[in-house]
C-alpha cells in the first residue's frame, strides 16, 4: 500500500500577484479545485466509485468523504484502488493499493493544471510501499511529507515555463506574455492576456458561486467584484474605505505533525491503529473546514446590509483555518474581532454537526485546551489602492498578531503555546511606504523606550485564560480588546447634543503631544485632567494619571519576541480606530431606548 500527497506551493504568490479581483478570485478557485474536484476526478478515473466526483457544495463533498460507498475504506484485502483522506483547497492525501495507480492519480491532476491552470505550482509524491496491519501510518504521514519538501525544492519555478521574447506582447494584468486578445472589457477596448490571467478569469465566476452558496439560506449576496463596493459607495457614501482581512489558525501545524501520538489519548473510532488515524485524520480536516466557515457566517452580522441586500464583502479564501476577505473598512475590526471570537467558539462545540467534537477532543490532547485559537490581520486601505500590496500588509500584521503564541505559554503543558486569538491592524493614509517594520519603528520615541501604541490586542477573554496555568497574562493585561474598545467608545461618545464629549481639539492636541515623548505628552494630559474627569477622561490612561504603562517583561524562560522594558499607549489605536470600530453613542443609545419603550 502507498500514501499520496497532491499539494500545491506558493499559493500566496499564485493567488495575489495581480491587483485585479477576479483574477484573485480566479486563482483561489483554482488552487481549490486542484486539492478537491480534480482529485475526486482522478480518483474516479483510476477506478473507484464514479459519483464520488460528483458534487455541488462544500456540504456535499465533506458528505461524500465520510461516505463508505461514496469513498470505499481501503484495506490490503479489498478490490478497492484508493481512498480519499483529505481533499482540501491545494491539499489532498490518499491511500492506493498500488504504485501505478498512485501515479496516475497524480498524472491526471498534474497534467490538469498545465492544461486548466498554468502558472499553478502542483506536486505529487508517494510514499514507499509499507505493510497496513505493521507499520504506521503516523510516521508514514511524516516522510511522505518530509519527501514532498525535498522534491518541491529541486523543481523549477513554474514562472520558467513563460520565458520570453522582448518583442513578445506583454499580459496587461500579470506582466506574462500575452496569448489572447480580450474584448469583452466594460469599455470594450481589446485588453491582451496571458494564459495564467486567462484561465483565471474564465473559473472566477465559479469562485463566487462557491462561497455564495454559503447564504443559500439567506436573504442576502455577497459583493463579487471591487467595483460593486465603490459603487455602492458612491451612492451610499459608506464605502470610503475598504479593508483586507486575512485570518489563520493557531497550531495547526503542530497539531498534523504529532497527530498520530494526540490520538493516543482518545477514544479509538476503529480498533485498527492505521484505520484509527485515518479516520481522526478525515474527521479533523473536514471539521475544521467547517468551523471555519461557520465563523465566517457568524462574524457577518458585523456588516450593515446595502439597500439591494448586498453584503459589502467580497471573500477571496474561505477554508481550512485560512480566511482572506476584501470588505467594509469601517466594519472590518468588528468582523474580525467576532470571527476569531466564534473559530474559538466553534472549534469548541461537540454536537453532530461538528462532527461530534473531533476539533475539541484533539486540541485538549494537543494543548490541555478544548478549542483553537487563530490570529488575524486588518489592512484598511481606499478603495483604489493596490490590492496585493495591502494583503501583503494584512499578512504581515497576522504575523504581528501571532507573537502571542511565543508569549502567551501553558505551564501544565510543557510550556507549549496556549490557545489565544489576538489581532493587529493599520489604516493607510500614506501609500509612500506600508513596509510594516518601518511603520512601527516610526511610532518609538525616547530613544526607542517609548512605543506610541498597543497593538497587537488579545481577543481571547479573561475567563478563558486560567491564572494558574497561562504564562505572562501581565502583558496580556496591558493588550486586552476590551481595553481598546473601550477608549474608542469613550472617543467616539457625545452628550444630548451629539457633541463629543472628550471635545476633538483635545484629542488632537494630546495625539500631537505622544510624538514629543512620554514626559511631555503626560503634561499635555495632566493639564486638562481635572476639566474633564467627569467626561471619563481616565478610560485613555495606560497607568494612574498617565497615558502610558510599563509593558510587564515576559516571564524568563517562556520565549517571546514582544516589546520588552517599553512604555507603550493605546490613545493612537484608539484615536486611529474611532471611524473604524462601530461603538454605541449616547444618540444611538437613546433611539434604541426610545425604540424599545415604544415596542413595549
């Protein structure tokens, strides 16, 4: 028997190297396609059960995995050629009986993507042939993963494969030689492209259609092109910003790779070891997918339905514990901040639809904690600026975000990170320099002793967090979201007039102040305390009678890159996020007030 794995590599680059949507959409739709329909396809063709590849949703195929007669269990013994384990966006693993169907599985996909999707970079590799009922699958798994790294390596970029001329005509999105004139363009100039350009754009549409299906109980769409935000903006005048949104899990990947010694701790599903694996295997991956998408669900009731039903959201990745949105960029903190607060309570439910608590029973193996955890970052930005640079952005701020797995540690767990979803964001207002790390380095002051802000904020509560096992909830304290919220809120609030009460002249001047340093911004602060402490001017301190606090050290031996001995602030974030984080005004408060009375 062998183990196959179909993945693709350089996803990120695939997918956003143009600034044009559909494309982008294009591209992810592709890169789903090949871990999914084109495996089941191929599967099909080397002789398994013709209606497994066969399907509409992502409902159906997480249906058709689990279906023994749809997807036949394998063993030394039976007829059966191959076996689906996972298929997911770039990824598949599968069993075959044999060496040559193994090969012709990853023949037929490989030779798919040269055909349907050039420029996609896909790899298979097969394990060695091991004895089912003596040798592990677990540790098979690791070398057949091991393998695939070494192949990938020495193959050549598939970028190679478009080499050309100088005198060749250039593709007017990728900047790859041109194959095709295109005329159907809104302004109906002929526009040349590529064949990678090409065939993504010819899938986008079946993208949409995917994700779309999403809300197939609901009364509302999804936005399917930058296009259709800006014009709504335009009429509404809501959409002046626009965010990307990228979101992913925390610890999956140390989670795959000790898999097979975490189900050592559960209930076994089968009495055979290898049959075990498999199906945790299958039942985690599909389970994820699906917590996944239920978050998403959940977080979109952050957004404010448009007139026409539409939903200012255009979901570019939606799958396994990956989530890229292009949306609202008044409404994204919201969206993100209640998407990683419902993936935590997602991967936490244990009922049938969850595939009876696979995710849970697994992570408390894995982390001593019976959820995950995920990281997200948030590039707000106008509608015209590029698009892949700011998903560059918005990977870099995840990055930022994920610090909290290097600080935020479990004692009763070696040590180990424990599960704590945090966010990082940053408005655009100057498209000169968005390089994350020259960004950040101008917001130190005092010689670098000084940080002007507080990101990255931990969304996981308290109550999640257990004192007498979670390492540095110190520098948690001073990074909590509802800190951060809050001094929004007291910004954003106003009195019987609709006036501010914390009156934006002075908040402007105490903003200019945090630039001169913390002694003179605290003199700025300490000179119109007492005007206006009643107003609740204290909700922006960081310390007693101080816009700043000493970040806590992180506790010696726990690891941890965060800043270290530096006094840092939330009065920027907060300032910087007002028009961006929808909070309750006294007006508001009181139309809900006399909405509610009226009802009753």
């Amino acid at each position: 028997m062998h183990l196959v794995l179909i993945e693709t590599s350089g996803n990120q680059n695939y997918i956003f190297t143009t600034n044009k949507l559909k494309e982008n959409v294009g591209a992810s739709e592709l890169t789903y396609q090949a871990g999914t329909a084109w495996i089941l396809d191929a599967v099909h063709q080397a002789g398994s059960s013709p209606l497994i590849s066969l399907w509409r949703n992502n409902d159906q195929l997480r249906e058709k995995l689990l279906d023994q007669n749809l997807n036949p269990r394998i063993h030394p013994d039976s007829s059966i050629t191959a076996e689906v384990i996972v298929a997911a966006s770039g990824k598949a693993l599968l069993l075959t009986q044999n060496w040559d169907t193994a090969k012709q599985i990853i023949q037929a996909v490989s030779l798919r993507a040269l055909h349907e999707a050039p420029g996609l970079d896909i790899c298979g590799v097969i394990s060695e042939p091991f004895d089912w009922n003596a040798d592990g699958l677990g540790e098979i798994n690791r070398q057949v993963h091991q393998k695939f790294e070494r192949v990938r390596s020495h193959r050549p970029s598939p970028n190679l494969r478009f080499l050309r001329l100088p005198v060749v005509a250039e593709c007017a999105t990728s900047g790859l030689p041109a194959t095709s004139v295109d005329s159907r363009t809104p302004d109906g100039k002929p526009v040349l492209r590529s064949a990678v350009s090409r065939y993504k754009r010819s899938v986008s549409a079946e993208g949409f259609d995917r994700i779309q299906n999403l809300l197939r109980n609901e009364d509302y769409d999804f936005a399917k092109s930058i296009q259709v935000l800006d014009t709504e903006g335009e009429q509404s005048q809501s959409l002046e910003w626009l965010a990307v949104v990228h979101a992913d899990g925390n610890g999956l990947g140390e989670i795959f790779l000790d898999f097979h010694t975490h189900l050592q701790q559960l209930e076994p599903l089968d009495t055979h070891p290898n049959r075990n694996y498999v199906e945790y295997l299958r039942r985690f991956s599909l389970a994820l997918d699906f917590c996944t998408e239920q978050a998403f669900l959940s977080a979109l009731n952050a957004f404010k339905r448009q007139d026409n039903n539409l939903l200012p959201v255009v979901p570019l990745i939606l799958g396994g514990d990956d989530l890229t949105i292009v949306c609202d960029g008044k409404s994204a903190l919201r969206f993100t901040q209640m998407f990683l607060t419902a993936f935590e309570a997602e991967t936490s439910c244990t009922d049938t639809a969850h595939y009876n608590g696979v995710i849970p029973a697994i992570a408390q193996a894995a982390f001593k904690v019976d959820r995950l955890s995920a990281c997200a970052g948030v590039a707000i930005i106008k509608p015209h600026f590029p698009f892949s640079i700011a998903y560059e952005l918005a990977e870099k701020l995840t990055k930022s975000a994920k610090q909290v797995k290097e600080i935020v540690k479990n004692t009763a767990n070696g040590n180990k990170s424990y599960p704590c979803s945090a966010l990082d964001f940053h408005m655009v207002y100057d498209a000169s320099g968005v390089d994350l790390s020259h960004i950040r380095k101008k917001l130190l002051v005092d010689n670098g002793q000084t940080q002007l802000h507080s990101r990255p904020y931990v969304v996981t509560p308290d109550v999640k967090l257990p004192q007498d096992s979670v390492t540095n909830l110190n520098w948690v304290s001073v990074h909590r979201w509802e800190t951060f919220e809050q001094r929004v809120k007291k910004l954003a609030e106003t009195d019987e007039e609709g006036r501010r009460k914390l009156p934006n002249s002075q908040i402007h001047d105490l903003r200019a102040g945090l630039t001169l340093g913390q002694a003179l911004a605290d003199a700025r602060y300490q000179l119109i305390y007492k005007r206006y402490a009643k107003q609740g001017i204290s909700t922006l301190e960081g310390s007693e009678k101080s816009l700043f606090v000493q970040e806590p050290d992180i506790e010696e031996g726990t690891g941890g890159k965060g800043a270290r001995g530096k006094r840092i602030t939330g009065l920027l974030d907060a300032i910087d996020a007002i028009d961006f984080l929808a909070v309750e005004t006294h007006e508001e408060s009181q139309i809900e007030e006399s909405e509610t009375s009226h009802a009753e």
